[in-house]
C-alpha cells in the first residue's frame, strides 16, 4: 500500500508556498503522494488557490513523489484546456501526475452561481464526455468528437503525456452510489468517501469489500487498477500500521490521508508528515 496527503486548497491551506513547502516535506518523509483539491470558492470569505499553478510548483520542486487534484469536476472545466494542463504537469514531473476527477460538490455555490451547469445528472454527463475527450487528445493523434455537450473539430494536441499509455485517470464518487464507481471501472482508479457524510467519516473494510467487488465485477480493461482509501490516521503508529494492513488486504492500494483546516492545522499537519507513513 502507498500512502498520500490529500490537502484543501483554501483556507489555512490557501498560501500556495505552503503547500509547495509541505509536499516537498512528505517526499522527503517517505510519503508516496501529495494531492490537492479543486475548488474555486469556500465558505465565507476563506481564501482559496488554484490548483493547477500549485501542482506546477509542486512538480518543478520535488521529484519522486505522486501528485494531482483529488479531485478535479471536469464538468466546470473545458477538457481540452485539462488535456493540456495535465500534460504540462505531466512533463514538468518527469510522469508523476494523476488526474484525478469527479462530479464535485456544492452545486449552487461553485457551479450555477457562474452560470455552470448546476444538475448533477447532467454533469455526469458532460464528465463523460470530457473523459473521452482528454484520453483522445492525449494520444497525439487527429481527433475528433461530438458530443451532446461538447464537441471538438479534428486536431491534433502535442506532446503526448510522459506516462505510456497515458496518464492515469481516478475517479472519485460517494459510495454505495453505483454511477461514479461504474465509471471508475472504466478507468484508472477508484477514489470513494461514504454518501452520508462529509469528508468526516472513512469506509469501513466491509463496506471497502463491497466497493472493491462491485468495481472488479465492471472491470473491462486489462492492466493496473488503484483502489484509493480515503482515510483518517489516529497518530498510534501500531493501530495505525495494523488498520492500513486491513485495508491492504482487501486490496486497497492507496491510503489518502484527509486533511481538513477544521480537523488540523499546518503545524499538526508537518508533525504527521514528519512522523511518516504508518508501514514502511
């Protein structure tokens, strides 16, 4: 099992230099990821920054550790101005990246109050779309794609992605909501927080067993699949290394570590980092 930081990118965690500082920490601490959020606005008044450009900063000044967003709504980004960011990170961490994508949240307050699309149903749809629209361009061949929501004359994006086949792509979703893990399937990995709570609470191991058959029962493709753990540490490094190896037994692949301003502030959050991941 690998484990990673998953970081707001707003809030206490909205000064872009801190979070540059902190993942270069994690990589020296022996954590295998550092991943941001996606959001363009916060509660109130709470500062917020932007993705991309720290997950440019973050690739220029570390050089093993894996990073993306966790995660991006592709619904309120044009996919073809993704393709070309995610490639640009791509090459600028020497292949490190890993797009992560979803549905996102908080539909009236980041989506339909700058007049995006605001029903989940639909953008579902449109993250669909974008999906084949990325991994198309991504191929470095003439594409072309018509869509009910976007669509794209024949061209040609350059460079390719560092990864081969390409970038990998994890979807994000609720569970037990089936849609977003039916997608998931279809791609790179599955990134799931329970559909009752807020980022609070962590799946249980029966309730990841579910999840990790259901996805493998609507598994089509050939190749490596990531099943992502959305977790909280207690600090007790022996109930910590002895949860983490339940939860690797099942097959989950990845620990992402939730961090929240609410539940730990950026010296808490060095203390973890520098205590280091719970299994060596």
């Amino acid at each position: 099992m690998k484990f990673a930081l998953d970081v707001p990118n707003s809030g206490k965690y909205a000064d872009p230099a801190l979070l540059v500082e902190l993942a270069v920490e994690a990589e020296r601490c022996g954590w295998d990821g550092f991943f941001v959020w996606d959001h363009v606005v916060s509660g109130g008044r709470s500062p917020v920054n932007d993705p991309w450009s720290v997950l440019a900063a973050i690739a220029s000044s570390t050089t093993t550790i894996r990073i993306g967003p966790m995660v991006t709504p592709l619904a309120r980004r044009r996919p073809w101005i993704i393709a070309r960011q995610a490639v640009t990170v791509d090459h600028l961490s020497r292949g490190r990246l890993i797009l992560g994508v979803g549905l996102g949240q908080f539909s009236d307050k980041e989506f339909g109050a700058f007049g995006d699309e605001a029903d989940p149903k639909r953008r579902a749809e449109m993250l669909d779309e974008a999906l084949a629209i990325v991994s198309g361009l991504w191929t470095g061949e003439p594409f072309r794609f018509t869509g009910y929501h976007f669509k794209v004359a024949k061209t040609t994006f350059r460079p390719t992605p560092v990864q081969e086949p390409r970038i990998p792509i994890w979807v994000g979703g609720r569970w037990p909501n089936k849609a977003p893990m039916r997608r998931a399937a279809s791609w790179d990995g599955a990134f799931a927080i329970p559909a009752t709570s807020g980022l609070s609470d962590e799946l249980s191991p029966a309730e990841t067993a579910d999840l990790i058959a259901y996805v493998t029962d609507h598994r089509t493709a050939e190749g490596p699949f990531d099943f992502v753990h959305a977790g909280f540490l207690s600090g007790d490094s022996d109930v910590d290394a002895s949860r983490a190896r339940a939860f690797a037994d099942l097959g989950v692949t990845w620990w992402l570590e939730q961090i929240t301003s609410s539940r730990m502030t950026p010296a808490k959050l060095r203390t973890l980092i520098r205590r280091g991941p719970p299994l060596a």
